[in-house]
C-alpha cells in the first residue's frame, strides 16, 4: 500500500479573546455612533425638567441629567465627537510628527539635532499643561483642543518615527535607488515613508485611547467641549453636581462609557502595534 503523505496546513495566528471581544465593542460603538440618529429615543438636546434625574426606566434605559435629558441619547450622539476629535488629533500630530522624524532622519548633522532639541524642549512641559496654555491663548473649544493636542503629541511621534526612518534608511534598497538617480524626497515620499506605515499606524492606534481620554479631560476642565454639546468628558462635568444629590447616572454613564473604550482601544492597539510591527 502507498502511504498517504499529507502536506502541512499553515493557521494563522489567532487572535486572543481580549482581542475579538475589545474589536467587537469598538466596532459596536462605531456603529451606534453612525446610526445615532436612528437609535437614539430623544433628541441630545431635548430638555423634560419633569423627569429631571429620573432613574432608568422603560422611557429612558439609562436616566436622565438634571437638564431631564436623555443620557443614552446624549451618549449615543457623543460617540461621534469622542471618536471623530481623536482621530483628528493623531492626525496632525502624525502629519508633523512623521514629517519632522524622517527630515532627522534622512538629513542628519545639523537638522537631527535641532529636531531632537526641538522634541526635547517641547517634551520639557507636560503635554496637558503644554495644551492649557495654547488653550490660555487661542480661546477654548473642541477645535483649539484638536489642534494643541496634536501640537503636544508630535514630539512623541517624531522620536518613534526618526528611530524607524534611521534603521530603514540604511536599507540596500535606500542606495540602489540613489544609484539609479532618484532623489532624496522622492525615495522618502515614495518608498521610505510608505515603508514605515504599517508600524507608525500600529502607533497611533495605541495612542488613540490616550487622546480620546486626554480630549475628555480637557472637556471635563471646560476647555473643550462646550455645552450643549454631548461629548462624553462634557456630560462627566455637568453630572458631577448631580452625585451630591444622589444620582450617580449623569456621571457614571459618560465616565463608563470612556473607560470602556480607551481599555477596548488599548488592547486592541498593543495587539495591532505588535502585529504590524512585526511583519516590517
């Protein structure tokens, strides 16, 4: 009899539990923050001062602040500032931050050291008191808080950066294309930087948790978000009066909910940075 030889079956690695059960819920919340308009029972803003501090109810599954407003509404609604403001500081803080990590990179000498004194400097002030006083000067508001906090976060991703840019620049592939010609800046805008993708966006989705929680602590201090907006740190702010009188809900459903997600992004952020990291 012949003998059947079997060939070998690759698995993927799979993913952990903490994993798939963090990316559902990220995912869940996406979508309730998309479909806001459709799942929401109330309007964010809609005022009932009779059902001022209500307790969970058929009417309203999750209470109701001092204002009788909705909180799983007003929850619901403020996923879409929660989410869509940290997405857009970790976008210009990557814009600066990668821009100003390859230059050190790639030019060396002179450039490399302002670079890094320049990171040095604005790493001297700690990044919340570094936005205040940006805040101090520009006005408050979600806008304001956006941008000085991606201000305060580039130096943090132009010294990740920098140290790929170093290691990856000295690639064979880096002198085969000065060989043929081909320039310093197209070599990084074409091959270089694209290169470096994969770990920088493995980066950013590990530092999306601290920035939503950073927008939210601005928002709780009255720098950012202002009212009516439902942003989650907002609603923390304006139920922190409420807990005196004995409702926890205007502040714990908020707080939760931040918490529930920075930990969801976390774990799936070191998960991601590790698997993205590791195939470069």
């Amino acid at each position: 009899m012949t003998a059947l030889t079997l060939a070998p079956v690759r698995v993927g690695p799979r993913r952990p539990v903490g994993v798939l059960v963090a990316g559902g819920f990220l995912g869940l919340v996406v979508l309730t923050a998309v479909l806001a308009p459709l799942l929401a029972p109330y309007a964010p803003d809609a005022i009932d001062l009779s059902a001022s501090l209500a307790g969970t109810s058929p009417d309203h599954l999750l209470g109701t602040d001092s204002s009788g407003q909705d909180l799983l509404s007003r929850v619901l609604y403020g996923a879409r500032t929660s989410l869509i403001a940290p997405l857009l500081l970790l976008a210009v803080a990557a814009l600066l931050g990668v821009t100003l990590g390859v230059l050190a990179a790639w030019r060396g000498g002179w450039t490399d050291a302002f670079v890094s004194r320049l990171t040095d400097v604005m790493y001297a002030f700690p990044g919340l008191l570094f936005t205040v006083l940006i805040i101090a000067v520009f006005g408050t508001g979600m806008t304001t808080s956006v941008l000085a906090l991606g201000l305060a976060y580039t130096p943090t991703v132009a010294k990740y950066t920098r140290s790929l840019a170093l290691s990856e620049s000295r690639k064979p592939y880096v002198d085969a294309y000065r060989v043929q010609g081909m320039g310093g800046a197209r070599i990084c805008a074409r091959h270089l930087v694209p290169n470096l993708g994969r770990s920088v966006a493995g980066y950013l989705v590990v530092l999306f948790g601290e920035a939503l929680m950073s927008l939210a602590t601005l928002s709780y201090l009255g720098f950012g978000a202002q009212p009516p907006s439902s942003d989650w740190g907002l609603m923390v702010q304006e139920g922190q009066a409420a807990v005196v009188q004995g409702a926890l809900l205007p502040a714990l459903v908020p707080g939760t909910a931040i918490a529930a997600v920075v930990v969801s992004f976390n774990v799936v952020g070191v998960w991601a940075a590790d698997r993205l990291g590791g195939r470069n």
